[in-house]
C-alpha cells in the first residue's frame, strides 16, 4: 500500500529525533567496550592504565590512572594517559569536547607546580599545551600556552572537590589569529568565555586532546586519578551531544 504523503514527510523527522546523540560525534570513550581500546594509552607501567566498576560517571566502566614516582618516563615524562592523536582537527573549525574526571580523596596535587590532567597539545609537539586544565594545591588551574614564545596564561583558578565527578565541556575554535574562541563549563556553569583570540599554533591541522596523569607525583609516591564519558563533536555538535549524562 503507498505511504500517505504526510507520513512520507514526518518518517525521516522520527528517524532523526530517534537518532541517539552519539550518532554524530567524532569520538566517543565511554569504556563500555569492556577494555580500553577506544584511544591510544600513554603508560610507563602496564598497569597504569585499567577499567573499573566503580567509581563510575555512567554506564558500567570508568578508567582508573594510576602514576606512581618509580614508573619510567614515556614520551618524555612520567605519565598515564590517554591521547587522542588520531582523530583529525581541523584548523579555522569549532569543536566540542566533553570529559568527567573523579579525584578520589587520597589524591595529592603538587604544591609547588602543577599536574596536568586534561589537555590539547600541538600536532608539532610544542613545549606546552595550547589548552590545559591543571590542578595545583586545592584549585583546579586553566592555562593558555597558546602563541609560540608567549608566557603562559593562568585564565581561571577554581576549587577542587574530591570524592566527585567533576564534568568539563570545552567549545573551542582553533585558530592560530585573533578569529579563535573558546568556552569552558565546569559542573554545568561556564568558567571561561573569550573571543578573537590566538588558540593555536600556526600548524595544518589543530591540536588533539589527552587526558589522565602527567607531572602529578613529583610530591607524593602514587596518584590514582578516573575519567569517564569522553566525546569529541565537530561544528555541528552542541553542548549537550558532548556533555556527560547528569549535565544534559
């Protein structure tokens, strides 16, 4: 029997509306395949990184970071992390990036430094990341190392809680003129908005995201850190495709 012509035009519209969020997303490690395969692992330990049941942002597994002051450097530090190097970024294009990251209370940042645990370095490996969110002492630290032979930018400093889920999206366009942009949510509430600035090298394609441990146990002997839930959408992404689950 031939489709009445208004359901011809309402069929692809509940398609779409029924479409999940993830559909259009570039990345997505949410670690419910069971293992940690969904991006590349920096590790000088092979136990460094490793799933776990609990704590958990949702679904049935997080990642578990473990870095400890004896574990051998890779990539010239001490870190356990996960990179993103693979999907491609493009330059003069916005970009979405979700990621929930849970402190445990035993955690100890450094004092006198800082640890980086979620940033975006160049293609080129530049000496800092463009975009970096830290922890320093009880304050999560968000840095700009943005232009080459500038001086670090600290743009926002913000109380750490442990025994949470912090959430983090990140609306960013890199840009290596004063057409670039980025927004910052924590927990919901936007840190961070500037416009016509420089947040990326002049390189072909735009930085890629890392998370997990580096440079954290330069006063303590172990750290563990857990992540979960991260997504990366391109232009056409939103808040709430990237965001974790209790944020949309």
């Amino acid at each position: 029997m031939p489709m009445p012509p208004m359901s011809r035009f309402f069929l692809p519209l509940l398609i779409a509306s029924a479409m999940p969020l993830h559909a259009a997303l570039l990345k997505l490690a949410d670690f419910e395949t069971g293992d940690v395969t969904q991006l590349r692992i920096q590790q000088g330990s092979p136990d460094a990184v490793t799933l776990v049941t609990s704590p958990v942002r949702a679904g049935k597994y997080a990642a578990k970071m473990l870095l400890r002051a004896t574990d051998p450097e890779v990539a010239k530090g001490q870190r356990a992390e996960f990179t993103d190097d693979r999907t491609k970024i493009q330059m003069d294009t916005e970009y979405w990036y979700g990621l929930s990251l849970y402190l445990p209370g035993e955690f100890k940042a450094p004092q006198k430094r800082d640890a980086v645990l979620f940033q975006w370095h160049t293609q080129q490996g530049g000496p800092s990341p463009v975009l970096a969110i830290r922890v320093q002492g009880d304050e999560w630290v968000i840095t700009s190392d943005a232009i080459p032979g500038g001086k670090r930018r600290r743009m926002k400093r913000l109380p750490m809680q442990k025994d949470v889920w912090t959430d983090w999206v990140v609306h960013v366009r890199w840009a290596s003129d004063t057409t670039g942009f980025w927004s910052i949510w924590k927990d919901g509430v936007e840190v961070i908005n500037e416009k016509d600035i420089i947040t990326q090298y002049p390189e072909k394609l735009g930085p890629y995201a890392k998370f997990g441990q580096y440079h954290s146990v330069e006063e303590t002997d172990r750290n563990v850190i857990y992540a979960d839930e991260y997504r990366v959408a391109g232009p056409e992404g939103s808040y709430e495709m990237v965001a974790p689950p209790k944020a949309r």
